[in-house]
C-alpha cells in the first residue's frame, strides 16, 4: 500500500517539468507563511527553518523528476544529497545545513524551557539570556546576532535559488 501512495504522489509531483510558474509559486506559497509570523520566529519568519525546508523541495522538484535520489523526505540527508550530486555548492551546503542544526537546536531548547511548543525567541531578557547559556552564547545579544546572520544568509540564498530555478 505505501509503495502505491508513493507512486502516486510522484506522479502527481514529478510528472511534469518544472518551470518559472512552480518557482514563483513557492516562492509565494513560502512568503505567505511568513505574513502570519512575528520578527523572532525561527520557523517561519524571514530567513527561518521553513525558507530552509522550501529550498530543498524546490531543489527535488527541480531535478527529483530525473534523479530519484535525491527524493528524501528528511531535510539534512536531502541537503547532502542535492550537494553530493552538484545541485548546491559546498558553500550553500555547509552554510544551508548547519544553519538547520543551529536553528533546530535553538527551537528544541525552547520546547524544554517552557510547557508550549514556540518558535519564537523569547522577547523577555532573562529567558533569553538563560536560552543563550543554554547554547553556548555568552548572552543574549550574542544569540541574537547568531540567528540574524545565519537566517540572513538563508534568505539570501532562498532568494538566490528561486532565481536560479525560474
């Protein structure tokens, strides 16, 4: 039954070549999610977790169709295998996935600091000074200028990919 499903969604995904119109969908689809986040929001907000997780699929998109491969639902194995068959520069890569172990780690920490899942930094001084002990950092605004450069990058380079795909 699973081999079936998986048939299915491939066709439904990769049955066709990918063009300009499925870039700027993502792109559209990926800045949406964005609308409904706040400044702080690992996840979703600018340079988040998810332009990560976008990227990679508008990369298995792009050239899954031809490379079965590279059809791996885990974000960090499908990061090194866009990278081992050329689709990212091992600059893209290294920055790509270790600022998905960074960001992740980060949204862990918050889940055990407090008793609801959140995604979001914490605006209050003191949690995020022990979030920041928590990850190495000195204090807060160390964490803070951490996460702003690496989600950045990561928009740089999400905007840079969708470009590249259209």
């Amino acid at each position: 039954m699973r081999a079936r499903a998986e048939t299915i969604i491939d066709a439904a995904a990769l049955d066709h070549p990918f063009g300009r119109d499925e870039a700027q969908a993502i792109r559209q689809m990926r800045l949406k999610l964005q609308e409904t986040a706040a400044p702080g929001d690992l996840k979703r907000g600018e340079g988040g977790i998810v332009d990560i997780e976008f990227l990679v699929q508008l990369l298995q998109l792009r050239h899954g169709r031809k490379q079965p491969q590279l059809r791996i639902p885990n974000t960090g194995r499908a990061l090194a295998a866009l990278h081992d068959s050329g689709h990212l520069t091992m600059e893209r890569y290294e920055h790509l996935a270790a600022s998905y172990r960074f960001l992740r780690k980060i949204e862990s920490r918050l889940r055990l600091m407090f008793p609801t899942a959140r995604d979001e930094l914490p605006g209050d001084p003191g949690d995020l000074a022990k979030l920041a002990r928590n990850l190495g950092y000195s204090g807060g605004e160390k964490l803070l200028e951490a996460c702003q450069s690496h989600r950045a990058e990561n928009r740089r380079l999400f905007e840079s990919i969708v470009r590249e795909s259209e």
